[in-house]
C-alpha cells in the first residue's frame, strides 16, 4: 500500500490530535440536497450569501458579525476568503485541494458556524472550480472500491 503524502499525513495527524477523529472536511457530510448543491453550482452568484447551500439566517449572521476582522456579507466575498486560504505557498509546500478544503472548513469552524461545514465547503470549492478548473480536486475524496 502506497503512504499519504507528508502534507496529507500532517493534516490527517493535526486533525486528529486537535479537533477529534470526525473533524474536518468530508464532502460525503454534506447533507444538502443533491439537486439544491447542483443549482447553486451550475446558477449565476447573487451575491446573497444564504444561496449557498448550508448557510441559513444563523450563519449569515455569523459570518457577517466576525470580531477583529471584517465580516462577509456576500457570495463574493466568502469566495474570495475560499481563494485566500489557497495560501500561502512555500518552496517546500503549495497548498492543493485537501489542505485548501480542509483551512477553509476551519476557518468556518473559527467563525462560529457549527452545522453544515462541509456542504459549505464543497458548494464554494465546486463553484470556484468551475470557474477557475483545478482548484478542488473530487477524485481525493473518492472510496477507491465505491462504484457507482
């Protein structure tokens, strides 16, 4: 059997010595309709915040409401915080698709949103890869004997 690479190996250990075995971002959570995810990602942003899916009136609010830091109040402005966390790239580590997901999946837990992070995560992960390909990568979280 093939190791992980360090970085994942690394996010895989911080995950689990910091937050519990059951944290961080696992698209297969993500208990938004599969028909409202696929609305938001093929659609047109509003800028409304709650069209994405996982964001209701609490974590708008949340979201909007941040200490020490300005709030996100739009779409707009929660994707430009998912390509923010795309960062900061070293000679010895560029930030990919599962440390990418994972920093942003935090960060929602920093900001207070308790519920439907990883639909979150993957509703602006699969709208920016649309527009930006190569940004989320769904073949990392993929069961290698799932069939479909």
């Amino acid at each position: 059997s093939s190791q992980p690479s360090p970085r994942i190996a690394q996010a895989s250990k911080q995950k689990n010595t910091t937050m519990g075995d059951n944290q961080g971002y696992d698209p297969k959570r993500s208990r938004v309709n599969d028909d409202t995810m696929m609305d938001f990602i093929r659609g047109s942003v509003t800028g409304d915040i709650t069209e994405v899916p996982g964001i209701g009136p609490a974590a708008a609010k949340k979201l909007a409401n941040v200490e020490g830091e300005e709030g996100i109040t739009n779409t707009y402005q929660l994707i430009g915080k998912f390509l923010m966390l795309k960062g900061p790239d070293t000679d010895t580590n560029k930030v990919e698709s599962f440390e990418h997901c994972e920093k942003f999946w935090y960060w929602l837990q920093a900001m207070g949103i308790s519920a439907h992070r990883s639909a979150i995560v993957k509703a602006i992960a699969q709208k920016v890869n649309g527009l930006l390909p190569g940004v989320y990568d769904p073949d990392l979280y993929e069961d290698e004997d799932e069939e479909e």
